[in-house]
C-alpha cells in the first residue's frame, strides 16, 4: 500500500508501472545522446552511480562543485529534452501525493549496479525548495535510508522496487537520505540495474 514516510513524503507503490513500456525506450534515446558516466565529487571521489539527465537543466559535479548546467559537460550540446511521458508521470504523482501544477525543468537520471551505493546527502542546489521532488524507481530493488535534519539523526529503511514512486516536499524536502549498496538481484526487465529519474524544479 501507499505509504507516508513524513509530513509531506509519500510512497506511491507502482505507480510508474503503466509508463514503464513507454519510458524505456524514451530513456535509451537520453542515453544515446548524453551517455551515462561516473562523476567526480568535490572531495575527489568518483560515484559509484553513473548518471545521466534530461530537461533544460542537468545536474553535474566535479572537483569545484555540484550545480546544474544547461549543457552536458561531456558532449558540450544541451542535455536531451525531457520526454512528454516523463514530465506527465511527474506531474501526475505530485497531484496524486498533493503537489499540484507540478513542472519539472530537470531530471537527473541514476544507474546504479550491483554494489552502487550513495551515501547520506541533502539535496540543496535547487532555487525552489518549495517544489516537490518526484523520484521514480526502476529495476532491482533498492533499500533507502530516509533520515532527518541531521546527518546524525535515525534513518529509515525504506525499500523501493520497481514502479514505485517517492514524492518529496514541504518540511521533508532538506531531509538526509541515501541508498545502501545494490545487491545483485536481477530484475526481469532490466537486468541487473536499478535506474532512478529524479524530477526537479531546479532553475
Ligand atoms: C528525500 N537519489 O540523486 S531519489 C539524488 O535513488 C538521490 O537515486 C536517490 O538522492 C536515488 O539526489 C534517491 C529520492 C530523493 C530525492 C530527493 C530527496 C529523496 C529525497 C530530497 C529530500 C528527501
Ligand atoms: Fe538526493
């Protein structure tokens, strides 16, 4: 069932499920265009996620920081466009978990592996902390940690399988929160990948 992890962050279970036939081959013409790779942190570490994006914005990190560009730093043209299917599947679960009028301009996309993992962040380089974060998952399950205002706090077991959906706002939206590394379970459609579209206002 749908599930509430805080005042405003909901689980939407499946919900992703009837987009998924058109989502996959959208997702291997962003991949085609702006290919996935292993960005470096500013702390000098390469993540073990590979990532991609879509939209008129697109997240990117290196050894001077996290933002977000207009243009993919690897090929130098703008990121591809964000597929219609993506932006209704968004703006169809913000309205289902109480955001309405929800308008991506950015969708960072992450593929983890068996043994990918990302370790307790906050997201904060966005210009609307008021907007929603929709984040959809796909293939092998993954097991995220929903956390509090402090890295230190408790965190949260949440599993996350294929189809779901977590939506993000209000008081929850500065929340810590991380995923534990990947185990190999081969997912029937995807094999042994996970990939997570996560939706942004972000200019
Ligand atoms: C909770 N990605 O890319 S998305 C990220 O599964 C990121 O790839 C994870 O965290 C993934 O930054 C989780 C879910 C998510 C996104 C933003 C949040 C959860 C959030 C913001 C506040 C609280
Ligand atoms: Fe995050």
């Amino acid at each position: 069932p749908d599930q509430r992890l805080g005042a405003a962050a909901m689980v939407l279970r499946g919900f992703a499920l009837p987009y998924v036939r058109e989502v996959m081959p959208a997702l291997a013409a962003i991949e085609a265009q702006s290919p996935f790779r292993h960005m470096v942190t500013p702390g000098g570490f390469t993540m073990s996620v590979a990532l991609t994006n879509c939209g008129a914005l697109g997240w990117t990190t290196d050894r001077s920081g996290y933002r977000y560009t207009s243009t993919d730093p690897d090929t130098g043209q703008p990121w591809p466009g964000m597929p219609a299917v993506f932006a209704r599947l968004a703006r169809e679960a913000a309205t289902a978990a109480g955001f309405d009028a929800f308008e991506p301009d950015a969708c960072l996309v992450n593929r983890y592996l068996p043994g990918s993992r990302m370790s307790l962040h906050q997201d904060k380089n966005e210009r609307d902390y008021d907007a929603p974060i929709v984040s959809v998952s796909l293939g092998m399950r993954a097991v995220f940690l929903f956390g509090g205002h402090k890295r230190t706090d408790p965190t949260v077991k949440v599993p996350l399988l294929h189809g779901d959906v977590v939506v993000w706002g209000g008081v929850d939206r500065m929340r810590y929160h991380g995923v534990m590394p990947l185990k190999d379970e081969p997912h029937a459609l995807l094999g042994s990948r996970r990939i997570n579209f996560t939706f942004r206002k972000a200019g």
